[in-house]
C-alpha cells in the first residue's frame, strides 16, 4: 500500500504538468526576466545515457529555468527533481508532488527515496540533483553533500552509462530582479564510471571545481 501510495505521488500528472509548463515558461519566466542566456547546452553523450543534472543553487527561480532549458520542450523529457522535506509542505508540496518532484532526508536518505531516484535513472530520465544541498543566495563556497555521488554509483549498478552534468546559474542581480538577467553554463558531461575509483571527498571536489568553472562562465554573461 505504502509503495502504491509512493508511485501516486512521483507520477507527473500530465494536465497540471502541461499548465505549469504554459504558466511559467510561456508567462512567468518571459514576463519576469529581461534577456536570457544559455551557454553550452549542445553536449554529447550516448544516447542510452542517463542524466543527472548538477545545478549550483542561488534562487528558487532555479528550477524553472533548469525546466526551460532542459525539459520536456527540449529533450523530449521532464526534469525529475530531487529536493528537502521542507520544499515539500504544504500547498506547494501538492503542487510539487505532482510535477515528479520527491524529497529526501539529505542526512539520513530512505531506501524508498533512493530507489525511486535510481527507478527515474534506470527508466532513461532526467534527475536534477542539488549538490549544494540548499539555496546558497551570494554563491559562497560549500562544502557539496554527499548524496549525488553515493546515488550515482548506485544507479550504476542498474544502469550502465549514468552521466553528471555540471551546470552554473547566475542572476544579474541578487536576488533575482524584475527585468533582469540569467544564465546558464552547461559544463562537459562527466561519466560515472570513469570515476568509480573516486571516493566521495575527491569526486566532490572534482565536481565543485567543474561547477564553479561553469558559475564563473555565467556571472561573466549577466555582468557580474
């Protein structure tokens, strides 16, 4: 019953997934934001790859422009995001549920929050991880949590080619204004299993560095 009641959750309901596209892609985020930019989106990687998206975190706008960028109208499929038990209260939690976001214990993760994430994964999905673990609004540097890098390699298990895409966000102006700017910075993808040898301290460090590379490329484009 549990498990039912899980799946019910996770499903994105196509009518509300379909009017939350139209009202943030098409109004909200052409209204609110001025200019926008999207640098090194034309990556390659093989095709029965699966994709972790790892955004730096500096607004709540992140999401929707990670969705613009690389949702359903680009590649064919929905951004699946992972976030904290708090996002998920509420009447946003309601709504949040039923676009395919789930929440998990970034301390103590549940095994049936972990096996939904490596499910997305095995089906050929897209799942954005946050690595920073929370909004981090002035970009000051963090130490990433764990959980992307224990999550991907156990979704290589399930899944031969999981692929890590770093992705730097940036804001004309903090937080973000009206008519302002914001970019994206796609990184190079970086296969999993060419890191399996990493522990967790090294592969963070790693991807800090890939992200920050990709953070810098766009604060340069809105200015900053």
């Amino acid at each position: 019953m549990k498990k039912k009641s899980l799946d019910i959750w996770h499903k994105i309901n196509p009518i509300l997934g379909f009017i939350a596209m139209f009202v943030t892609q098409d109004i909200v985020l052409r209204f609110f934001f001025r200019k926008k930019k999207i640098l090194n989106s034309s990556f390659y990687f093989p095709q029965d790859s699966s994709i972790i998206l790892a955004p730096t975190h500096r607004s709540r706008w992140d999401g929707l422009i990670l969705t613009m960028a690389m949702g359903r109208r680009v590649t064919k499929k929905d951004c699946r995001f992972m976030v904290t038990k708090s996002e998920m209260r509420g009447i946003q939690g309601w709504f949040l549920k039923r676009l395919g976001c789930f929440s998990i214990n970034q301390i103590s993760p549940s095994l049936s929050a972990l096996r939904h994430a490596i499910d997305i994964l095995e089906k050929g999905e897209q799942l954005v991880v946050f690595p920073e673990g929370k909004i981090n609004k002035y970009g000051k540097k963090l130490v990433l949590k764990e959980g992307l890098y224990r999550l991907a390699r156990l979704a290589t298990k399930k899944k031969a080619s999981i692929i890590v895409i770093p992705i730097g966000i940036a804001y004309s102006k903090v937080p973000p204004n009206f008519r302002g700017e914001f970019c994206l910075s796609f990184g190079k993808p970086i296969a999993i299993k060419d890191y399996l040898n990493f522990n967790i301290k090294d592969f963070n460090i790693f991807l800090n560095e890939k992200m920050t590379q990709e953070e810098e490329k766009a604060l340069k484009n809105v200015g900053r």
